[in-house]
C-alpha cells in the first residue's frame, strides 16, 4: 500500500507541474497580446484567435492515442504525395519541431481507404457541391466531372432569360479576369471568387437558354419574320401563315403576345425538363453500373443495376417517345384535340381512362397492348428488385456465415504462413485484425470477414493443451 501511495504522490506531482506550466504558457502569451493590443488590433481578436489555434491543438492531439511518451495515429496519403511528406517530415526532424516522427505503412486489409479526388480552381466547387449529398466511396466513378456541365446547365434550362444571363456571365468574366485583386481587397465580391467559373457557366447557359425562349427580360427579341398574321389583335388571337413556315432561332415573338401565352410557355418547358430529368437519372444508373463492372459486384450488377435500368428505362423511354410524337405531330390537319399525355401515362395502370376522340399514334388496341407489355416489365423489374435480391442475398448470407461449411481448425496453422509473435499469444489475450490479416493467409474460397469470424468463434473454444 505504502508503494501504490507514493505513485500516486508522484502522479499528482506531475500533473499538478503540468497544469502550471500550461497556466504559466496562457497567462504569458495573454500578457504579450496584452502588450501589442494598439498595435495588433483588437485585444477580443487576439484571444479568440489564440483559444482557437489551442482548441485545434487540443482537437488534433485528442485523435491519437498515447503510448507511452509516444503519441501513435493513423493517417491516410496518397501515394502521388509520399514524397512531399517524407520531406516535411525530414524538415521538421532537421529543425527540431518534431523529436521522433516516423510513418509505419498498415496493411491494405485492416481498413478501409478513405476518398481522394485531386482539386484544382476549376473543379473544386463542383465537388463541394456534390459533397454537400455526399462522398462517393474508395474508387468510385466521380459524378463531379458530370455536374461540370449538368447543374449549370439544368440552371440554365430554369432560369432561361437573356438578359440575366448575359449580367450573369458578365460577372463571372470579372471574377475570373480581377481573381488576385478580389481575393485582397474585392470587398463583397470576394466571396464569389472560389464559385467563379460556376457563375462564368451558370451564366453562359442561361444566356443560351434565354436565346432558345426568345426571352430577354421578359420581351421577346425579333430575329426574323414571324411565322403568324394579325387574326384578332385585340384577343390576341394569331393565324399561321404559312404550314411549312420555321422560325430561324428559338420561340416565335408571337407566342409572347398571344392569348394562351402561359399555358404553351409552361407546357413546353414542363416537357423539356421531363426528358432532360429521365435523362439525368438514367446516367445516374449508368455510373452505377460501372461501379459494379468496376468492383466485380456481379450480383448487385444483375440484381439491382439491371432491374433498374429497365424499369426507368421503360416509363422514362416510353414517356420521352410519346413527347416526342405529340411535338411532331401536326394537329391542326386533324381538326381534334390533342390527346393528354397525362392521360396517356395513367393509362398505364388505369385502362379505364380516356384518350379523348384521337389516339396518340396507332389505334386504341395497339395502345393497350403496348401499355400493358410497359406494365408487366415495370412491375416485373420493380419485384425483381424488392423480392428476388433480398432472397438471393439472404441465401448467400446464410451459406456463408454456415459454420460447418467454414470451421476453422488450429491443426491448419502449421500449413498457414504464421508469424511467431501471433503463436506466442495466450488463447485469452485478443487478437488485432492488423495481425490476423498480415499473418494468416485466408482461404480462397472465403471472403477476410468470413475467415476472421471463423478465427475469432475458433478462439471463444475451451482451451487445448496447444495454447496451454
């Protein structure tokens, strides 16, 4: 008892000398802000700025773990930077920061890798932007490279006016031409510094955009003669004057003045944004099937990639088509209404409901036909998905995790490549993941997880007089 208590004495000792030299360390540097506070600045500044570099220290030294007088960590580097690392690391060992720093590589198999991707000006807001839902895995195909062009152009298929976008594409011209004075001195503007090819694209497309709409802060802009005659100006109604008749560039003015203005206006761009979504998120299948080819994920390639290619491929392709038909078709040699394409798509699943007097295309047998066909290989892929895959995956599971199949034996160590400092271990002390996966050759036909299982269920036996 008498020894125990002198270790505590010492402990506290030394903790008690620790916590001094700490208070001594702030009390001395607030004296010194203290001093220079006229000519610093703000005295507040300087103790806020001081506590936050303390909190950081304390935060970073709260991620390692002591051993010792060793603090120990793990730290992930990619391998086109070991070099640079190495040399601050010798830097800080040839100025003395630093007493012992030394890097020990870990095996590929105890963890996993985090995500990397390389950043320049141009890139780096995309990829916050995509961050921001979230980080795709360890070696994942990078969606960023795709909304370089997507989201600005989606932005510019909604927002559309040439007038805006030209103002919009005027300031990312200045943030890209004035980037070094704005990130000194730009004021307000400096916070768009890092976003400035975004603005740059988000306002070259919504120039784009506003030329197609005809719209130029809500006036439409004359680039050729019209394809309709004064009917009833008044009303506000127009006559086509010619059948073959094509407006050279983007919407005809007269559509800004016509009576039923907003109902064509919103319909076209309601269409348009439907093909252009169906299309978005059919890449966004398509990366991910490329990431199952990639992994060798063959299960979740023909069990989840596939059935969900079909089945939005199918609804989105068939909804695109019919679109596409109503555009081309010219209903005015009809003389009838033009069926609704919300009623088309209901048809789907409702077959009660009506077309109106004129069938899209074919007749109105052809329609059922292909509706129900749509219907069988949409519901068809939709089971696949929420049935078959989850049969299957449980099935796999239980064979795997089958003990009699994957019984490990301790007699199998002496054909494994076994490190002695694993076999000098009691049968009650824990084994590291780090030294099963660097000593022990797992079983091809088992996965690691699987042959750590089996390891670590070999390990919760009744001891054998092999582990004494």
């Amino acid at each position: 008892m008498g020894v125990k208590a002198d270790d505590v004495l010492t402990k506290e000792q030394e903790y008690r000398s620790m916590l001094k030299l700490n208070n001594d360390g702030i009390k001395a540097r607030l004296e010194k802000l203290a001093a220079v506070a006229g000519q610093a600045g703000s005295v507040l500044l300087n103790f806020k700025w001081f506590f936050e570099r303390e909190r950081t220290i304390y935060a970073t030294l709260n991620m390692f773990r002591v051993d010792g007088t060793w603090f120990k960590g793990i730290c992930w580097c990619p391998l086109s930077q070991k070099e640079e690392v190495d040399e601050a690391i010798t830097e800080m060992r040839r100025s003395k920061k630093a007493v012992c720093l030394n890097l020990v590589a870990i095996p590929n198999e105890t963890l996993s890798p985090p995500t990397h991707f390389r950043r320049n000006e141009f890139l780096g807001t995309f990829q916050r932007l995509v961050e921001a839902y979230g980080v795709p895995s360890y070696q994942e195909c990078n969606p960023a490279l795709f909304a370089v062009v997507t989201f600005p152009f989606l932005f510019g298929v909604m927002f559309g006016d040439l007038a805006h976008g030209t103002f919009l594409l005027a300031l990312g011209m200045y943030l890209c031409a004035r980037k070094e004075w704005l990130k000194t001195g730009g004021g307000a503007l400096s916070s768009l510094v890092d976003a400035r090819y975004l603005v740059l694209l988000m306002g070259l497309f919504s120039a784009f955009a506003g030329f197609i709409y005809n719209d130029f802060a809500s006036v439409p802009l004359t680039f050729g003669p019209s394809c309709y005659g004064a009917h009833n100006v008044s009303m506000h109604q127009f006559n086509r004057t010619n059948a073959s008749c094509v407006y050279p560039w983007g919407m005809d003015p007269r559509w800004h003045t016509a009576q039923n203005h907003l109902q064509f206006d919103n319909s076209f761009k309601m269409k348009l944004s439907v093909i252009i979504g169906a299309l978005h998120m059919l890449l966004g299948i398509v990366l991910k099937g490329t990431n199952c080819v990639h992994f060798g994920k063959i299960a979740e390639f023909f069990l989840e990639f596939l059935p969900q290619l079909v089945f939005m491929g199918v609804l989105s392709g068939y909804l695109i088509t019919v679109i596409v038909l109503k555009w081309a078709t010219d209903w005015t040699s009809v003389h009838q209404r033009a069926p609704s394409l919300i009623s088309q798509v209901l048809r789907i699943a409702l077959p009660s409901t009506d077309l109106g007097p004129v069938p899209l295309y074919g007749t109105l047998q052809f329609q059922d036909t292909v509706h129900f066909s749509i219907l069988c290989i949409a519901g068809g892929a939709f089971v696949f998905m929420l049935v078959i895959k989850p049969a299957v995956m449980c099935i796999v599971s239980r064979i795997r995790d089958d003990p009699e199949a994957h019984r490990f034996s301790f007699k199998d160590l002496d054909q494994e490549n076994v490190c002695t400092n694993v076999i000098s271990h009691r049968r009650n002390n824990k084994l590291r993941i780090s030294e099963i996966s660097r000593c022990y050759d797992p079983p091809r036909a088992m996965s690691l997880r699987t042959y750590m299982r089996s390891v670590s269920r070999s390990l919760s036996r009744p001891s054998s007089s092999r582990w004494g």
